[in-house]
C-alpha cells in the first residue's frame, strides 16, 4: 500500500479520466444521485467510458450515465464507519466544487457480512491517500 507523505505532491493531478478509470478497478459499486428532491441508487460495476463535447458518457451494467464535466470539480473520499450499521464504509463524494454538498457518492459494494476483498481495499486506500482531505480535478487538455 502506499501511503502519501503529509505535504508530499501525489504522483499525477487527478482529472475525471483518471477517477473514472479508478472505479473500472474498483468492481461492484452503489452508486447514489441526488438531483433535486430525488434520490438514485444502483447497484452496478463500472463499464466502458468515453469522453466527449464536455461529458463523461458510461455504460454501467444497471443503467446508462450522462455527466456535464464541468459540474464536476471537486472529488474527496471517506473510510469511516456508518452510524447506524456501524459498518466500515469506503466511498467517494463528487461534488460542484469545495463547500457545496456532494451530487453523488459512490461506495464499493459488498454484501452483508463480507469484508472487502484486499485487492479492491488497497487499491482504495492509495487513492484515499491523495483524496481524503478533498481535491479540486486538473482540467485536461482537450486534444
């Protein structure tokens, strides 16, 4: 595992291609959108994913997703322990930007009972080392 020293740059900026080739990685994931007074949850994997005219389209193997990048700026990730399960939990919030609440969050899935499985445990907590205090995403060239 790696663990990012305090005040130490990360390896590489994170930019939405980077996170959403994380959740490839990541497997089965609950996927909560909050849009207005509505509320989405699925229960999905992360699938195949392109970058076009300002969106992030993905085909998830529980629905078809359409994000405007530019609503998306701000990405922090969170291992705590849920108050009412008192389950650990492992998740990412995507947010607007720093201060405005979260658009969608995004926890790696197991079932009841379950640990996380090592692989997909580590591979969070690397990138949990450089997004637990938040992080604004680099703009990418658009080449």
């Amino acid at each position: 595992m790696t663990v990012a020293t305090p005040g130490a740059e990360p390896r590489a900026s994170w930019t939405h291609r980077r996170f959403f080739a994380l959740l490839c990685e990541l497997g089965r994931l609950r996927v909560i959108h909050r849009s207005g007074a509505s509320t989405f949850e699925a229960l999905c994997a992360m699938g195949p994913h392109g970058f076009a005219d300002g969106y992030m389209n993905a085909i998830t193997d529980a629905y078809h997703w359409h994000l405007k990048l530019e609503g998306f700026g701000y990405l922090r990730s969170h291992d705590t322990t849920h108050a009412r399960s008192g389950r650990r939990v492992l998740f990412f919030e995507l947010g607007e930007r720093k201060g405005t609440p979260p658009f969608s969050m995004i926890y790696l899935h197991r079932e009841k009972k379950e640990e996380f499985e090592p692989e997909r445990e580590e591979r969070f907590l690397e990138a949990h080392a450089e997004l637990g205090a938040g992080r604004e995403l680099a703009t990418e060239d658009a080449r």
